[in-house]
C-alpha cells in the first residue's frame, strides 16, 4: 500500500494573507501544535534573500535565519522544509543540509522556467536537501509539455514532484487527467504531490479525491490550519488529517490542530479572511491572474457581471494567467467607450429634463416631516424631480437617480409599479430589462474615501457636467448621532451614525464647493446647508 504523507504549509502558504508576520510567539507556537500533531511534514516559510531577517515573520533570507527561529525547538519525527520561488534565493544562501535546521527544500516555478529551476533542484539536492519540485499553475501545462517536464524530473530524482492548483482551477476529472501522466511516467520512487487552492470550493474535496486514487507512488497531500492560504485559501489540514485518520489508519493529533487554530490562526482570520470568494470565483471561473481583476475593480465603475465579460475577452489564452497591464487597459478602455458613451447619454436626459426646475429628493426623514414645504414647492414650480436610490411613498417623480445596487435591489417592487425614468451608473446591472440613461460612475466619485460613492454628490457633480445652473434639494438631511436618519428607518447603515460629524462636515464643505458652479438650495432641513436657513429656497 502506498505511503501518505501530510504536509502543513501554513507558516508560508498563510503568510500570503500577514506578509509573513505571525509573531515570534505564533511562529513557536504553531509549529509545536503541528509537531504534536504528528504532521508529516512541516514546511516553516519562504527562503528569499529580497525580504532581511525579522524573527516575527516566516519569510528568511538564509537557511540560517531558519535556525535562529527555530533551531531550539525539538522537531521530533516531523521533517522540516523551506520553500523557495525559483529565482528569489541563490544557492550560495543554502548552507548544506547536515549544517541546516532544514531536511528539505520546495521549490516552486512556473513552466516556463523548468529547465532552469530543475537544474536549481539538482544543486540543491547535492548539498543534502530532500528536494521538492514543485509545478506551479498545473493547469497551464500541456501534456506535452508535462511530459518534458517528467523527463527532467526523472533525470534529477527529486523526493517528490507536486501538482500545484494555484488559481484553483482543478475539477477531480482534470487532476486524474495530470495525475495519471505523472503516475505512469514519474519514476517510482519519486513521491507524487498535491497542493490545493478553494476558488471552486474543492480544495478538500480535490484533496480526498488525490488520497484515494490507486496509486504505486508514495504521496504527499498538502493543508493549513483553518484553509489559511493565499487567494481562496487552501485544504484545512485537520479535515485532511481528519479523513487519514478515519479511512486510512494515520494517528494525527486533530485537537493539537485546533488548539493551533484558536491560540494562533483565528485573529489573522478575523482581520483579514480568506476562502471562497466572488472574487476568486471569478480568477477561476475566467482562469485569469487575480491582478487582472483588482485592475478592474479599482477603476470603480464596473459591476461584477461587466467585470466577468471583460475578463472573458482576455487574449491571448497564454497571457491570462500572467497577469499584463497594457492588455487590461486596453480592455477597459475599449470596453468603455463600447458599452457606455456618456457624452451621448447626458445629451438625450438634458432633453428630457429640457430647462427645467431641478428637485433632487433623497430618503432623509424630513422628506416626511417637512412635507408640506415640498409639496407648497412642486405646486409652485412644477419641477423635474429626479429622487436618489429610492422612491417616495407621497411624492410622484420623473427620474430615479440609482447608483448603489443593494439599494437598486430594494426598490426593485417598486419600479416595477411605477412609471419613471432610470438613470443608473455603471456598477448597477438592471433586473429583467434595460436602464434609460447609464453613465461611467468613475467619474462622479470624490476623492475623500469616507465620501468617495455618496450618491448625492455623485448626481451633483452629473448635474455640473450637464451644465445645469441651480439645484433645489429636499430630504438631504445630513446624518446623527442620536436619531434615525431615513424616513425608512431599514435603510439604515449603522457606520453612519458612529461617522455623523465629520459626514456632515465634509458633506457641507463639498456642497460649498459645488456651489461655485451651481446654485444649491434646501427645501427641507439640511447639516449640508452653509446657512441652514430651511425657507432660503424661496426667497
């Protein structure tokens, strides 16, 4: 029967969520949890001569940093290994194995650099390293290509070679498919390894689906305390050992693991979670470089459905998976002026709205105690209303103004009963039928982070660039401390009221700003208001 190993790489997968810095005291910590949980294989971080020596962190630039951090600790049965990135740790900073607190070193590397990398390996057997090779993004190898690979591999005899899923790509049928090359052609003592990452949520499962298969190869199955792990994290290794222990005999120490996890995994995770995304979704779904999407989503005017067609049109198929900036700009701003040409957009409303009184009525509660000053001002000045993500119960209006798409999704019953001209910026997709007028949201944001998407200044500064003239304003009432700040008491965000004074004070001092080029008024009661004269609108 074959022989499974299980291997921890928290201490170096994980810190991809820290920078590497759990703390002298985790770093100690977690690896005696995982040395008393009889773990096969512990791997303690990343070997980089980039990063300098920092005792807090498992990113080393030496095989002597390893030693000062953890060269006191009894690493009982379990062998150790560091893991280099093929290019970032010249051999000449591996002191040889009998000198080093090491028993092997992983080294990982993209297809490309195969030949080189696995001349690395070879140097780094002969100073008396276990070696690992380790082929990163196994989903962007042909099998023509994996079988050269295989051919080196075999002339170097690394202890094991490991299919890396690094984007999480991998369905069960598509690891046998690599799993079968390298079982029939990969020398057979060489150990097979596998490497999971959750982006489809098939990290454990893919894991259990490795374990089980008819193997001649001795195997090394990877995991993390708790999944932590880089993008949509990786394989928990207590379910892992768990499942070994269950079905095939191991002894693994699952509550060691978990007392790893509470003492040490847990704060890391509520400060910074990792696992199953939309936005590793999408890396996998697209099978692109996760950097291709937060290009995308910086730009702050995409929705996530805009964001997936752009990634579908990324070309040429070699160049999803390494990410390149020119090729995403060029996709945005084709797309753009594609799908969303404002100039024309804002010349058919400014028909609609055809020099019209302007009212903008926002959801603040004075909508409703100050009605009857609205209603005094419809009667008299028969105005456009335009109202900002969402509808008035007593107020008929011409325009809705959406620019959120949980609020968008609020509204949605009622759009469907009234008869209303949609304006919707770009990060908002419409529900069973299409917007009237859509225009690119990146250009309405502001530039303070609190304040950047207020929708309010967002319609503002759509009106400036409409060239209209004066604003009348109700129901933009500013927030409080103390008190609801909706007429809908359900729209509530409770980040507001914590945030009340200086909303206000920025708000205020933005709409003075806008007031250079528009004259702003108030109907109802506003914290905006320079003058917070609520009947200024008349006069």
């Amino acid at each position: 029967m074959k022989n499974i190993q299980l291997l921890d790489c928290t201490l170096r997968d994980g810190g991809y969520v820290n920078d590497w810095k759990f703390g002298q005291i985790n770093l100690i910590s977690m690896f005696e949890r995982l040395v008393d949980a009889n773990i096969d294989i512990i791997e303690v971080g990343f070997l980089d001569e980039r990063r300098p020596f920092d005792k807090d962190r498992s990113i080393m630039p030496n095989t002597e940093a390893v030693q000062q951090i953890f060269g006191n600790l009894d690493k009982k049965h379990s062998m150790i290994v560091g893991m280099i990135d093929y290019g970032t740790c010249n051999i000449d900073n591996l002191q040889p194995c009998e000198e080093s607190y090491l028993d092997g070193i992983r080294v990982i590397f993209k297809k490309h650099l195969m030949k080189e990398a696995m001349e690395f390996c070879k140097n780094v057997k002969a100073l008396g390293y276990k070696v690992f090779s380790q082929l990163v993004s196994i989903t962007s190898y042909s099998d023509e290509e994996l079988l050269s690979l295989i051919s080196l591999v075999n002339d170097v005899k690394p202890y094991a070679v490991s299919m890396v899923d690094t984007y999480g790509l991998l369905y069960p049928e598509d690891l046998f498919h690599y799993y079968n090359i390298l079982e029939k052609n990969v020398l057979p003592d060489i150990r097979i390894g596998f490497h999971a990452h959750n982006n489809f949520q098939l990290a454990y499962a893919n894991s259990l689906e490795f374990i089980g298969k008819e193997s001649k190869h001795d195997i090394v199955v990877d995991g993390t305390m708790f999944g932590m792990g880089k993008s949509a994290g990786n394989a928990p290794i207590e379910l892992v050992g768990m499942r070994l222990n269950e079905k095939y005999g191991k002894d693994y120490q699952i509550d060691s693991i978990l007392q790893g996890i509470e003492e040490s995994v847990m704060d890391f995770y509520y400060s910074s979670p990792w696992g199953y995304k939309e936005f590793f979704y999408l890396c996998a779904k697209n099978q692109c470089h996760p950097n291709y999407i937060t290009y995308f989503q910086s730009k702050q005017n995409l929705s996530t459905k805009k964001i997936d067609e752009i990634l579908s049109l990324i070309e040429p198929e070699e160049k999803k998976l390494l990410y390149d900036k020119h090729i995403a700009e060029a996709l945005y701003e084709e797309y753009i002026s594609n799908k969303h040409i404002d100039d024309k957009q804002i010349i058919q409303l400014k028909k609609e709205i055809n020099s019209k009184v302007i009212l903008l009525i926002g959801p603040g509660k004075n909508i409703k105690l100050q009605e009857s000053l609205v209603q005094k001002f419809i009667k008299e000045r028969n105005p456009y209303i335009i109202s900002i993500n969402y509808i008035p119960d007593n107020i008929e209006v011409n325009c809705v103004f959406i620019s959120n798409p949980k609020r968008y999704h609020e509204m949605i019953l009622k759009l469907h009963k009234v008869k209303v001209t949609k304006l919707a910026t770009t990060n908002v997709e419409c529900i069973n039928g299409s917007f009237d007028y859509i225009v690119n949201r990146a250009p309405l944001l502001e530039n303070d982070e609190k304040i950047i998407d207020n929708s309010f200044l967002m319609l503002i500064n759509l009106m400036k660039r409409m060239n209209v003239n004066a604003l009348f304003c109700a129901g933009l009432d500013g927030y409080s401390e103390m008190e609801d700040n909706y007429c809908n008491p359900g729209m509530e965000y409770s980040f507001m009221k914590q945030e009340a004074a200086y909303l206000n004070r920025h708000m205020k001092n933005k709409v003075n700003e806008y007031r250079k080029y528009i004259d702003i008024s108030f109907i109802t009661f506003s914290a905006y208001d320079m003058n917070d004269d609520i009947n200024s609108a008349f006069i």
